[in-house]
C-alpha cells in the first residue's frame, strides 16, 4: 500500500535565490534548492562520493558538488557532469504560500 503525503520542511523566505538548505526527511538527508527556476528537492548526498551536496553552487536548475565538482540537473536529478555517473533522487515540491514541503512515499 502507499499513501504519499507532504511533510513541511522549510519556508522559502530562510533560503535565498541560489541558496540551498539540508532537511531531514525520515533520516534521509534532503536538499531543498531554491532557484531562479523555482524550488526542487533532490537526496543532499552526491551520487559520486556520498558527500553533502550543501553548500554546492547553484545556476539555473543546475547545482555543482562542493567538493568534486559533478554537476547534477535538479528538475530530474540526472547528472551532467562527471566524476559521478549515478543520477540523485529526487523529491516532489509542494509550495503553499512561502511554505515547502516535499512529498514523503511511504511503501509498506
């Protein structure tokens, strides 16, 4: 059975333009990406080292590790850019004022 529903998880006045911000969605770090092309929510975890992608720069709908440099497209989460070669999970955005909340999969 799944039931899918939104947790709130930041308010888009605390992230600035370009800005991102770790989340902790049931023990998994997420990272909330406030863009010119809007809000999206990828895992805060790069695909290629495991290292938090917080912090990493953002242009566009597109965020670079901090640390490696992979860059990684945030509407689908597929990577553009090596070293890594593992697309991210990605989670779905719902705003409601200046309230995000990303949408939690429970699977039993």
């Amino acid at each position: 059975m799944m039931s899918d529903e939104f947790i709130y998880v930041a308010d888009i006045t605390d992230i600035e333009i370009n800005q991102s911000q770790s989340v902790e969605l049931d023990g998994k770090p997420i990272l909330i990406c406030h863009t010119t092309k809007g809000i999206f929510a990828v895992e805060d975890k790069c695909s290629h080292a495991d290292i938090p992608l917080c912090g990493g720069q953002i242009i566009d709908n597109f965020i670079t590790c901090p640390v490696h440099g992979a860059v990684f497209d945030l509407t689908d989460g597929s990577v553009q850019s090596p070293p890594a070669f593992e697309d991210l999970e990605t989670f779905e955005v719902q705003i409601e004022g200046t309230s995000i909340s990303v949408k939690k999969s429970i699977s039993e």
